[in-house]
C-alpha cells in the first residue's frame, strides 16, 4: 500500500475562497478546527492574498497609483498583524502559566485580519471592520487556544491598548528623528 502525503499548506483560489467563507460564516468552528495546524504557512499566505488585493484595490481607486503608498499599505497589512501577535503571545505568556506556540497565535491574527482586508477596503467600512477583526481575534483565542472567554476578551483590548502606546510614544521620536535629516 502506497502511502500518501496530504499538503495542507496549498492555498489556491478555491482555498482562498473557501477558507474566507468559512472565517465568515462560523468562525469559532473554523478556529477550532485550525487549532490542530502546524506551521504558519497557509496563514500567511491567506494574508498575503488577502494584503495584496486590498492594497491593489486601495492603490487603484484612493492613492491615484502611488507606488509608494502601495508599499507603505502592503508592509503594513503584513506586518501589523504579526506586530499583533508578538504582543498577545507576550500578554499570554505574562498573565498565565501555560505556554502557547507563537505560530498559533499567529494563524489567529493572519485568518482574522485577512479575513476583513477583503472588505475593509471599502470607504467607511475600516472603522466598522476593527471591532469585528478583534471579535474574530478573541474567538481565536477562545477556541484554538483554549483560553476562556473573559480572559480572550482582555487579551484583545490589553494588545490594543499596548500597541496604541508604542505609536502614541514612538510618534514624537520619529518627528524628532525626521528632523535632524532636514
């Protein structure tokens, strides 16, 4: 008997599409079904696809082209997210005692943020779209992680709350920065 391998890291079209209906429809069963995934790869590939046809869409219609404003939008749809987990897996790591993988943490954010860069593209819709991304964020602590409810909750608001600080503190010191290159 031949044995075969499956890959469950592909991520075509269909994938694409089927994961994001699934996110979207039910998303506590899509997270509690990826709690048992090892490695990162198909979470990032599903925020990839998804940065890049929300900084594409963005770029043609609001910035007029703007190569740069393109990068700036894609580095930040990729690396946010990432920035994101590293905080909640420093929070989860401080306020309790077990020891949760970062690529776990990090699937949770890639699928819900990729999740509604389809639609937050939309003028108006971004401010509409965070809270349900954070509501998609604590499902995905909740039900891939384990972590009660409660606790998911504040580990959300505590993460934004931690990366609100970094820029509010970092802002005057980029200006300060920019400064002495003028």
């Amino acid at each position: 008997m031949e044995a075969t391998r499956c890959n469950d890291s592909r991520m075509g079209i269909r994938e694409y599409f089927d994961t994001l209906m699934e996110i979207m429809r039910t998303p506590a069963r899509y997270f509690e079904k990826i709690s048992q995934e090892t490695g990162s790869r198909k979470a990032l590939l599903f925020l990839m696809i998804s940065s890049l046809f929300y900084c594409s869409v963005s770029m043609a219609y609001f910035f007029e082209n703007s190569l740069a404003m393109g990068m700036v939008m894609m580095a930040n749809a990729l690396v946010m997210p990432a920035f994101g987990a590293v905080i909640t897996f420093i929070l989860v790591a401080m306020t309790g005692q077990e020891r949760l993988p970062f690529g776990r943490v990090f699937n949770i954010y890639a699928y819900a943020s990729g999740a509604v860069m389809v639609i937050s593209w939309i003028p108006g819709l971004a401010f509409v779209m965070e809270p349900v991304r954070a509501v998609l964020i604590g499902v995905g602590l909740h039900k891939s992680m384990g972590i009660g409810k409660v606790r998911s909750g504040l580990l959300v608001i505590l993460t934004a709350v931690v990366i609100l600080l970094f820029f509010w503190t970092a802002a005057p010191l980029i200006v300060e920065i920019s400064h002495l290159f003028r």
